[in-house]
C-alpha cells in the first residue's frame, strides 16, 4: 500500500469461547493496489456481541485514516451490529439511550462509540457466516484465533510438508530461520501491514533499534519499509 492507496471494502467478525468467555476480534482491510491490513485482538472475559462490535469499532477507527471508495462497504455477518448502527441507535438516542421499555441499553459503552465513528456512505452488509465468503472465513480465523490466544502472527505459520520436514529434523537454528523465512514470504506476498511488536517477534531482538525508529533497512532477501510510522510492509530485494 502507497500513501495514495483507496480502502474498497472492509470484513470484521467477532468470536467468543463461551458467552460470556474468552473473546477475540478480527478485521480485514482491502485496498485498491491489492494490499491488506489486517487487526485483531482479545479479551479475557467478554460476549460475543462485544467482540462482533469492537471488530467493526477497531475496523472503523483504522478506516478514519484512509480514502474511502464510493458506496465504501463495511461486511459482517453480526445482524446484531447491522441492525443497531443502522435501526436501533436512532430511538435510543431520542430515548436518552435507553431501549422503548425503558431498560439500559446493553453494552452502550460500545453503541455509543461506534456512533461516534460513523463514515458518511458507508455501507454496513450483512454475509452469511460460514458460507463459503473468502473474506468471512479470514476474519472469523482471526477472531477465533484470537480467542484462543493466537496471534495473526502465529495463525500465518501453517502445517506444510516442508516446515513438518524441517521440524522434525533439522536443527533447531536452521527450523528458526526456515520458519522466519516462510512467514516474511507470506507477509510480503500478502503485502501484509505488521506492528513495529509484530516485527519485532518476527525479526528478533537485533533489528529493535531500526524498527524503534521506523528506519529502512534490509534483512537477508527483503528490504523492510516502514509506513507513515505506523506499520511496515515487507518487500522483496531486488536481485
């Protein structure tokens, strides 16, 4: 993603173990260059409506830094936050935030913010939830993941034949930089945006300085790019 790039459409999808239980979040970012952001995180002790509203929060917050395409879509398959953003929210409000009888709104810590982050023409749409949706599938991963205590980070390094292989046999150094060498691929495939934390799980403790103070540098066959001092994205060296 360039400083010129267009947000075209955005997925959120929240996850609860239990309800209420450990929660996760997840929400995806598709720009018009072919690059994606994606978010996450989890909470201790939460429900599952929570965690489907702090995904489209999280998402909405990130969205306030980008150019939005026209008739911008925000997909979800929580009917719940559909129908609140764009139905309920309007008579709590008259109603002083309480419900036609008259009850506490539930989780209006969470209805009033997303309230506040409203984007003119935003679209929220409802997806059926595992159904197939390429981009569903890829923030409930990311939520539920994250309701285990799984990150983005370790959801990427997946079971192929060759990382068993060298799991199994090789030693332990050589697995470390097999497996760092894998997961740079994807991210820089993927074109991926990481967290400086992100980064520096990624890289290892020797990088802390340069990624500290978002400087390009490079780090065996990929050039690592900082972004607006927010994130990085990873590129291959040119031959």
């Amino acid at each position: 993603m360039n400083n010129n790039s267009i947000a075209i459409e955005a997925a959120t999808d929240g996850a609860c173990s239990g309800n209420p239980g450990p929660g996760g979040w997840g929400g995806l970012i598709i720009f018009d260059d072919n690059s994606e952001l994606e978010i996450g995180g989890s909470e201790q002790n939460t429900t599952n409506n929570r965690m489907e509203l702090t995904a489209a929060i999280k998402t909405l917050e990130k969205l306030k830094n980008y150019k939005l395409k026209e008739n911008f879509k925000l997909r979800t398959d929580s009917k719940y936050v559909i129908e609140g953003y764009t139905k309920w929210i309007i008579n709590w409000k008259k109603n002083g935030w309480k419900t036609s009888a008259g009850k506490s709104v539930q989780n209006l810590d969470l209805w009033q913010k997303i309230d506040q982050l409203r984007i003119n023409g935003l679209i929220m749409e409802y997806v059926k939830g595992h159904s197939g949706d390429k981009q569903n599938d890829r923030v409930d991963k990311i939520a539920t993941n994250y309701s285990k205590g799984v990150s983005i980070l370790s959801n990427l390094k997946e079971t192929e034949s060759a990382v068993d292989f060298f799991e199994k046999n090789a030693p332990e150094e050589i697995q470390e930089l097999f497996s760092r060498n894998e997961l740079i691929h994807k991210f820089a495939e993927k074109k991926y945006f990481l967290s400086s934390l992100e980064l520096n799980k990624l890289l290892g403790e020797e990088n802390h300085l340069k990624i500290k103070n978002y400087l390009l540098f490079e780090w065996r066959n990929w050039k690592l790019v900082p972004k607006n001092k927010k994130y990085w994205i990873i590129e291959k060296k040119e031959s």
